[in-house]
C-alpha cells in the first residue's frame, strides 16, 4: 500500500503547471502495467482498459459526462480526463461534455465544491487543449423549489408527493442530452452507478444489464449509457481517490473532507425516475438543503455538526417547513385545478398553501437570506412567484363569479 504522497503502480501524476503543455509530457508510468498490483488495482486497471477502448470506437458520438460532486462521479471523472491527457492531441477526437446540475437548493458546501472542481477542469481543458466543455444544468425558473413552494403553493414534498425531483433534476439533466443528441445523432452518457452502493442502485443498475458496455438509455432516445466502474466495491473508490491526485490538479482532499463533514451517502447524477431511489432517502446526504422528503437532514446536520454552525438556520427553516406542512389552516380547500379531493376511503385530501403561508414563507426566506448572507432564493424566482400569485388571485376571483352566477346572485356591480 503506497503512502501519502505516493501513487499505485498504475497511476500517474498529472502536474498542473504552466510547464505543462503536452501530454507526451505527463509522467506516466505504464498505464496498463497490471503486473504486481492488487485486486483493487485490477479492478480499475480493467476500467482504465475500457474506457480506453470506449473512447477509441470509430465513431465521433460525445460524451457526456455526469457530475455531482460525489465520490463515484469523480472517478469517472478522473478516470476519463487523465486518459484524455495520456493520448496524442490527433487522437483526442471525441467531444466530452462535463454537466452538473444545480438544483438553486443544493447543499451549499457541496455546490462551492461542485463549481471549484469544474473550475479547475475548464483551467486543465485550456492547459492541456483537451476537447471537454463543461455545463452547469438547473431547473426552469417556472419550475424551481421555490416557485413551487411558495408561487404555485405546492406542499413540501414528502414520499407520497416528491415532485421535487423530476422538475429540478431529472428535466434539466434530460434536457441537455436531448439537445445534444440532437445535435450529434447519438450521445454517449458516462455514469458513475456502482451496483454495491445500494439495493435500489443495484435494481436499478439490473435495468440496463444486455451484457455489453453499452446500453440504451430507457426513457432518452439517441443515448447510450457507459458504467464504467459498475462493479467497483466502495473502498475500491476511496481507495483511489486517497492516493490518486486528479488531473486536474489538486487533491481529492476536499471531497474526502466534504463526505465526513456531511456524514455520509450523496445524491447522484439522475435521469430517470428509476435512477432516482436514493435521492430524498436516509442514504442522501448530499441532496438538496430543502429536502422534506428525508425525516431526518443528514447533510446539513452533519455540516452543523463538524462545525458550520452558519447552517444551524438554514436547518431549523427547513425543519419549520415540514412542521406547517400539514397544519388544516395554511392548506386551501381546493386544488389548482379547482377541484375539491376526497379519496376513495373518504379522506379529504387539502389542496396548496394558501395565499397568507406563501407570503410568510417567502418572508422569512428573505429574512433568512440577508441575515445568513447567502444566495438561497433569484430575484427571477421571485419575479415568478410574484406573477403566479397575481395569476392565482385572478383564477380564484373567476372561479368565484361563476359560482355566485351558477347560484343565481347578481354580480353586475356598477
Ligand atoms: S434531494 Fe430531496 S428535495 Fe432535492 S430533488 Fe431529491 S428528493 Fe427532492
């Protein structure tokens, strides 16, 4: 086992320095020497083998990279990059797209780690002229948390009603391979699922097993998704990310750092609603600040925990926003659609929050927003809000006219 400082035998160091302009410059050494290595080693000796001979496929299909900050994530990353600079410029012909999605409520310690590492590998990209775009996806302004929460008045998502996931992760990230395969033909998204990391991962990881290294997306025509590190065991990754410094440059320090602070599990690039069990769950602690559907905030307690108190608030706002959610008195009795709700078992079920919650919500999230100093809301999300409430009072002064009529009232005031 190499100590601190050292490398495995089948890795290499990639300086980041203006010295460096070449990849024939980078010290390497023998990238696939699998001779005297551990099953650890094997393993991603088989992987590095992979994705070498995924990128060399005859055709110019992109790649697209899927980034959340995570551990598994950063593998694939560093994986792809650092065989990207081990080749000639002539042969680093395939486009490769890094995207991470912010949903505008990530964990704000996990999203500054987010954007540093992208902005370390756009300064890489001009250093080494390697042919990677990165993209930062996030929702629709008319879909965000708080558009939702507080324009439309949707109750905070829970297990029963997470609406949360498709609007803020699943559409942005769709969305962009959409374009993109629209563009290219056919897009190639690289995914860091690891069957072991959990039974959904490993149910889900089921779905996409036809026995070859590709395999068609489910519900994204024109994509095909990779995994290269499928089979990889947890410490496997860590591992690797304990003694390998990325390409980069730097050090996997900081998200090493950034799980124990958090305690724990992430939430990982999704696509699809089956790529989604962990996100909202016990095991995602890297989810958004907001989330409800959790009992429990791991990651922000875990922040709160190893010392950032600065979150303790955003914490107790998120705790607040659980406790009114089902509180008779902030519900209205009617759905958007104007329809009142009555199960089947004769369970009435209460429709938004009502105009008074929506304004106490938005104000103390503006209250906390100047007191904490950090970005929580957009002033376009805001200008949204503002506009469905205007819409909300017209529909509402509608549906009240016809009904007066319907009952035969006369409403013609001068
Ligand atoms: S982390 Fe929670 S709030 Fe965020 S998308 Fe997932 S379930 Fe929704």
């Amino acid at each position: 086992m190499p100590i601190e400082g050292e490398f495995p035998n089948n890795s290499y160091v990639v300086p980041l320095d203006n010295t460096l302009s070449n990849s024939h410059e980078v010290q390497k050494q023998s990238y696939f020497d699998n001779s005297n290595i551990t099953d650890s080693e094997n393993n991603l000796f088989h992987i590095r083998q992979e994705v070498s001979d995924e990128y060399a496929e005859p055709h110019e299909k992109p790649w697209i990279i899927g980034y959340s900050g995570g551990k598994d994530s950063t593998l694939v990353l560093h994986l792809v990059i650092e065989h990207l600079v081990s080749l000639p410029r002539s042969e680093r012909v395939r486009p490769i797209h890094v995207v991470a999605n912010d949903t505008l409520v990530e964990s704000p310690l996990v999203m500054a780690h987010v954007k540093s590492v992208l902005n370390e590998i756009k300064k890489a990209v001009l250093a080494f002229d390697l042919p990677i775009v990165v993209n930062i996806t996030s929702p629709d302004i008319d879909q965000t948390f708080w558009v939702n929460l507080i324009g439309r008045g949707y109750p905070t998502p829970n297990r029963n009603f997470r609406w949360c996931t498709d609007r803020m992760k699943i559409r942005p990230t769709s969305t962009y391979i959409r374009e993109q395969a629209k563009i290219s033909g056919e897009v190639i998204l690289l995914l860091g699922v690891r069957r072991n990391e959990s039974r959904a991962r490993a149910a889900s990881a089921a779905k996409y097993d036809n026995g070859s290294r590709l395999n068609q997306h489910n519900s994204l025509p024109g994509c095909y998704v990779f995994r290269p590190i499928l089979e990889l065991e947890t410490e496997d990754v860590w591992e690797f990310l304990a003694l390998n410094k990325p390409p980069w440059g730097g050090s996997h320090q900081r998200l090493i750092q950034l799980y124990r602070e958090a305690g724990g599990g992430e939430c990982p690039v999704v696509t699809s609603l089956q790529d989604a069990p962990s996100c909202g769950t016990t095991s995602s602690r890297f989810g958004c600040w907001t989330c409800t559907v959790v009992e429990k905030d791991k990651s922000l307690t875990g922040f709160v925990d190893s010392g950032f108190e600065q979150f303790l608030p955003l914490l107790n706002f998120r705790d607040w926003l659980i406790e009114i959610r089902n509180e008779p008195e902030r519900r209205l009795a009617r759905r958007r659609n104007g329809r009142v709700t009555i199960t089947n078992k004769g369970i009435f079920v209460p429709g938004p929050f009502n105009m008074s919650t929506r304004h106490e919500i938005l104000d103390r999230l503006l209250d906390l927003q100047s007191q904490s100093k950090m970005d929580l809301i957009q002033q376009t999300e805001i200008d949204r809000i503002r506009e469905l409430w205007v819409e909300d009072v017209i529909v509402s002064a509608e549906r009240n006219l016809k009904v007066q009529r319907s009952l035969g009232v006369n409403v013609n005031h001068a």
